[in-house]
C-alpha cells in the first residue's frame, strides 16, 4: 500500500514539473454556468417613472388635478344651492310683504273712488274758520305722505322682488356650469387612468367589509396648510388636515401601523398629504388575506364615507382606487408586489 502512493506522489510530483515547464496551469473542474443574459432596458414615456406607489407620477398629477376640480366644483354647487334656498326665502318674504302693500295701496284706490281725492280747494269750501282751514290742511297733508308713503313702499318691494328672482336664476345657471365641470373632471380622471394603461373601468367595492359607515368622523375645519404638523408615524412632517384624518380613523378603531410622510419618491407622501395604512397587524406584509383583508377594506369604504368631512383626494385599496368623482375604478398599474398593488396597505391622499 505504502510503495503503492509512493508511486503516486513521484508521478503526480513529475507530471508537475513538466507542467511548470510548459506554462500550462491545472484547472479544478467546475460546473458549467449558462451565460448571463441581457436585460432589455425599460422603456417609458416622459413622466411615466412608477415608483413604489404603483402608477407613475404623471398619472397621479392629473388624478390629482381631476379630483381638485370635481371637489371644487362639488363644494362650489353646495354653496350655490344654500345661497338659492336662501334666495328663495328672501323672496317669499318679499312677496309676503308685496301682498300686504299692494292691499294697502288698494284701500287708498278704493277710499278716493267712494269719498273722492281730498284736494285744496276742497278743503278752502269745507272750512268754516281760519283754525278750520288750518286742520283741513294739515289732514290733506298727511293723508297725501301717507299715500306718497305707501306707494313708494310698493315699488321698493317690486324691485326687490324681481331682483330676487334675477338673483335666483343666476344661482341655477352657476349651479348647471358647476355640474357641467364636476362631468368634465370625472371625464379627465377616467381618461387619465385609460391613458395609463390601469383600467380605468368602474369596478365595485373591495368585498368582505361593511360600509363603515356607523363610524362618523369629525369635520376638518380651516385649510389643509402646508406639511407643518409633526407625523406621529414618522421623523417627518403632514399637512393639520392628513393629521386630523389619521387621528379620526384611530379614534375609530384602526390602530394597525401607518407610515405617512416619506422623503423620496412622487405622489402625495413627500408633501405630507398621503398615508399608507397597513392591513396586517404587523406591518407591511403579503398579499392581505381573511381579517386582515376586511380590516383594509373597512378603513377604505371610513375614509370614503367621511370624504367631505375630512378632505380626502382618493383611496387605493386592493387594485382599485376610489375617485370622489366616479367611485371606485379599476387601478392595475402596480409593479407586481404587493406593495405597488396595494394588496398589503390601504392609500390615502388628502387634498
């Protein structure tokens, strides 16, 4: 056995030197790898750079222009709307009052028909003394400042009734130019997400939650302001209106991680008015699932429920995104995670 790797030592020791001699080296065999191949470069349109939000920041500009506008206008027809009623108050107070003077003015007309106007000469035959004279003036005087009066008062109240209906019918023209924008602003959010490639179709509500709509929360009173409010969920800043709104939703029981403001990237986070809302209780995980995907989808139909009230822009929730001018529509541009998809989060964007 010995002699036996003797041998094999020497020769292996030869055929090295023979080998050195040569300047051939001896390779270890390794097993075959297949040649890495090329990735094609992603092509995209000017403003098409998608971030982990899903979508690109092109997309999100319009979206967010588009819902700008339908609020405007859905707050601007509000507004109109009171200002008619309370238009149409002032007027039937008017013509109340219409009524009464023109009763009034009647009861003159009637009276000077049956007795005939009391007039100077008149009063110069009927007086029997210089004190007479004096009283039958001063009757003719009165009764002519009452008459003056009266009549005056009628055609105020005239004016100020056909100034009230003027008034009026420019409320309901403002009133159709208000709808026709908040049409034209559904139009452009759904063209844009058509654009983007992302559906755009109407889809209905994520299933598996309730309408939340037992949980109603606080009106958000003055401007939404700019990112100066300290973000309880980050080391960053949110606008008061984006803080109220996740401080409403935790008083209503959703208490699972957020993450608000973030530095990088497009959208709403970088200026404070956006917040990503986990469906698991851990944080941000897979796709939710059961409880944790009922848990998203109430948040997501709160948030929409008290839209008006808090100020909310849009929701994104499980391929979908929530548009105060057309509901929910189909949102698919994601990068295939479930953070793009918005299968782990809910998003919320604040106006």
């Amino acid at each position: 056995m010995r002699s036996t790797d003797h041998v094999r030592r020497r020769l292996t020791a030869v055929l090295a030197l023979a080998m050195a001699a040569t300047g051939a080296t001896v390779l270890a065999p390794a097993p075959a790898v297949a040649a890495p191949v090329p990735q094609a470069p992603v092509l995209r349109a000017p403003g098409d750079e998608r971030d982990d939000e899903g979508g690109t920041d092109n997309l999100r500009k319009q979206l967010d222009a588009a819902s700008r506008g339908f609020l405007e206008a859905q707050e601007a027809l509000a507004a109109s709307k009171k200002k008619q009623a309370e238009l149409a108050a002032h007027l039937k107070t008017v013509e109340a009052e219409l009524a009464t003077r023109s009763a009034s003015v009647g009861e003159i007309a009637d009276q000077a028909y049956r007795v005939g106007r009391v007039g100077p000469l008149q009063v110069i035959l009927n007086a029997g003394s210089p004190s007479g004279f004096l009283d039958k003036a001063s009757t003719l005087q009165a009764v002519a400042v009452r008459e003056d009066r009266t009549i005056r008062a009628l055609q105020q109240t005239r004016t100020a009734e056909q100034q009230a209906k003027t008034a009026i019918e420019l409320e309901i023209r403002n009133q159709q130019k208000q709808v026709d924008t908040m049409a034209a602003r559904k139009k452009q959010a759904e063209n844009a997400l058509k654009a983007a490639q992302v559906g755009g179709d109407a889809a209905d509500a994520p299933s598996g939650g309730s309408s939340g709509g037992s949980s109603r929360a606080a009106s958000f009173s003055g401007s939404s302001g700019s990112c100066s409010a300290n973000d309880p969920t980050t080391s960053g800043c949110i606008t008061p209106r984006t803080l109220h709104a996740l401080k409403q939703a935790q008083n209503a029981g959703f208490k699972r991680f957020v993450s608000c403001f973030r530095s990088g990237g497009g959208g709403e986070h970088p200026k404070g008015r956006a917040c990503d809302f986990a469906a698991q209780k851990n944080g941000f995980g897979g796709v939710a699932s059961g409880g944790d995907k009922t848990y998203g989808t109430n948040l997501a139909n709160y948030y929409i429920n008290n839209a008006s009230r808090l100020g909310v822009l849009y929701v994104i929730w499980f391929k979908r995104i929530w548009l105060p001018s057309s509901g929910w529509r189909a949102y698919s541009r994601g990068n295939g995670d479930p953070s793009s998809d918005h299968t782990n989060h809910v998003h919320l964007s604040m106006r």
